[in-house]
C-alpha cells in the first residue's frame, strides 16, 4: 500500500470509530439518566447492567448509526483535507481523483463486513440477552389482552382461543380445526389447554374431538389428554423485537415458517432480512457521495460540507422510513422498497462524482 493510503485509511477509520464512541457514550449516558430508577427499584445488579444490557446495546448502535457516521467521517476529514488544500496537492501531483478513491472504498469495505456480521449474525443474539434483560427489570410482565383469538398454524390448521394467559401458560375455550382440499376432517374443542413447560406438551382437560371420514364421523370425549400441536406458548407472547433476536438462518427458517402459516406479517419480517444487508451497502454509496462534496475547497469550508451532509443523511433515512411503510402496507414489494433508497442515491453518488473536482 502506497504512503496515501495508509494515510487516508487512518484518517477514515480513527474518525469513524471515534465519532461513533462519541455518540454510544453519549447515548448511554442518557440512557442510564433515564433508566435508573428502574435499575434500583428492581435491584438489578451492576454485572447484569453491564455485560448483559450495555454490552449487548452498544452493538446495535454501532449497526443503526454506521452508515449515518461513515458519511458524516468522510465528510469531516475530507473536508480538514480540502481546506488544508491536500486534495488538491495530490492532483497535481499526478494521482487521479480515481485513485484517491481506492483507500475510501478498503475503508468503506471493512466498515461494510463489520455492519454485515453485526446486523446477521452477533445483534440478534445480543439483542435476545439485551430483551431477556428489559423484560425482568425494566418492563412490566406481559400479559396477552387479545380475546377471539384466531390463526392458522399450518397451511390447513385453524385454532381458536377465547383468551391466552400468558403469565399461566394456559388458553381458555380452545378449538382447532384441520381441512384435507377445503373439507374438515378433524376438529377439536375443549375448555382449556396448559403448556406443559417440562415435558413440552399440551394438557387439553375436558375435550370433544370429532373426526369426519367421508360419510362416517367419530365423536370422542374426555377429561385429559397429553398432546403436541404446531405451535408454542410463544405464537401469544409478547411480538416486541422478535425478528431482531433472529440469526440470518434462523431468520429465513421463520419466513419460511410463517409463510405456510399464512401469516400476516410477512413483509415486515422480509424487510428486516433485506435491511440487513441494504445499510451495509449504503456505506459504499454514502462515502462516494461524502468524497464528492467534501473533496472540494469552497467558501464556508467545513461549516457547509457538514451541513449538506447532514441535509442528505437525514433524505436518506427518510426515504427508507417511507419506502419500507408502502412495503409493510404490501403495496411494494418489501426487497424493492429497501433497496429503493440505494438506487435513488446511487444516481446522486454519480453525478457528484462526475460534476467533483478533479
């Protein structure tokens, strides 16, 4: 590697990483503001805030926030560059505004895989310490309001549940029903159903199963049985987060789950797999773009660069919040409505590009 890059790549990273521990400092201060009285009316311990809340936060911030300070890096240093007329010794000397864009890109590279192994692989276990956590001393114990409670767990299973207590595990007036081509053949009721949490089984107490085989039909009654179904006490736990604390594997096994189920939300679960990797994509557009503007020495120096970078960082996130909302209405296919934005600002890193100082 050449004296400029290592030289550019240092000023790239060091302001990144620093900028982004200035922001999570100040996050978690805040944070900790708001928080305490929570902290010390349920005696939670300083190891557990520590390692299993706080350790487990700042990687989220770090992913939400990289994209967002790799622009507002580029703009900064670029900009101290430009101003101390760097930019334009390097041109003259020879190195093509082309090349000054290699040691940018290995930056936006190592920032790119770091955001893509966080937001696949190490968030959502984190995530899933981070909630485990809120749920015993910050938030209330959920409790599940739903009444009429309908889904489908298969793609031919119904159930229904008049209620759903969470805090006991158990459902009160439970049916299901399964369909062979559109015709029941099998449909069981009974008073109340029990998750059994050591044996990971049902106990359905005073039942009525009716079973159809064509003309003939097969009535039985009972006081208990032990059983299994297609779904866990989890299908009426608390919603909150769930898709965050899944891996990309696991991730695609619940799409696919959730699909034959006929679910409902399976754009909102879509455009959390495709966000995945659509921020981390943006650091490559973003940087472009910051290069671009920064690059050049104009009246008002630092002051307007940092301003028209923040003008074009908060266009961003607002196009992805309206772009992903059309999505989750099923109005736009959700892989289309996140890498919506990418596209638009593509077309703006081009023509920067083309229209830079060179």
């Amino acid at each position: 590697m050449k004296i400029l890059d290592i030289y550019i790549i240092k000023k790239f990273l060091g302001t990144f990483f620093f900028s982004m521990a200035l922001i999570i400092l100040i996050v978690v201060v805040f944070d900790i503001s708001e928080k305490i009285d929570d902290f010390l009316a349920k005696d939670a311990p300083l190891k557990a805030i520590v390692f299993d809340y706080y350790f487990n936060f700042i990687p989220y911030f770090v992913s939400l926030f990289s994209p967002l300070f790799t622009f507002i890096a580029v703009i900064l240093f670029t900009s101290q560059m430009a101003t101390r007329t760097e930019i334009v010794a390097i041109l003259s000397s020879g190195v093509s505004y082309n090349r000054i864009l290699v040691p940018y890109m290995a930056s936006a590279v190592v920032i790119a895989l770091l955001s893509l192994y966080l937001n696949n692989f190490l968030i959502p276990h984190a995530t899933k310490k981070r909630i485990e956590f809120e749920d015993r001393y910050i938030r209330d114990q959920f409790h599940n309001r739903d009444r009429n409670i309908h889904k489908q767990t298969a793609p031919d299973n119904y159930i229904y549940l008049e209620r759903f207590a969470t805090e006991e595990n158990t459902g009160y007036r439970f049916s299901i029903e399964k369909f062979n081509k559109g015709l029941l053949y099998y449909k069981l009721m009974a008073e109340t159903i029990k998750w059994d949490s050591v044996k990971s089984h049902w106990i359905v107490n005073n039942y009525f199963i009716r079973t159809i085989n064509g003309a003939d039909e097969y009535i039985k009654k009972g006081a208990r049985i032990d059983t299994t179904f297609d779904f866990t006490p989890k299908e009426f736990g608390r919603k909150d987060n769930t898709v965050e604390t899944m891996d990309y594997n696991e991730l695609n096994e619940y799409i696919a789950s959730e699909t034959l189920k006929g679910s409902d939300n399976i754009e909102v679960y879509k455009i959390s797999k495709y966000s995945r990797t659509s921020f981390p994509i943006a650091t490559f557009i973003l940087t472009l773009i910051g290069v671009s503007i920064a690059s050049r020495k104009i009246r008002g120096g630092i002051g307007m660069h940092i301003g028209l970078g923040i003008l074009i960082s908060f266009s961003y996130i607002m196009f992805m919040q309206v772009s992903t909302t059309f999505a989750a209405g099923g109005l736009v296919s959700p892989l289309i409505a996140v890498w919506i934005p990418n596209i638009l600002f593509s077309f703006l890193a081009w023509y920067l590009l083309k229209k830079a100082q060179k």
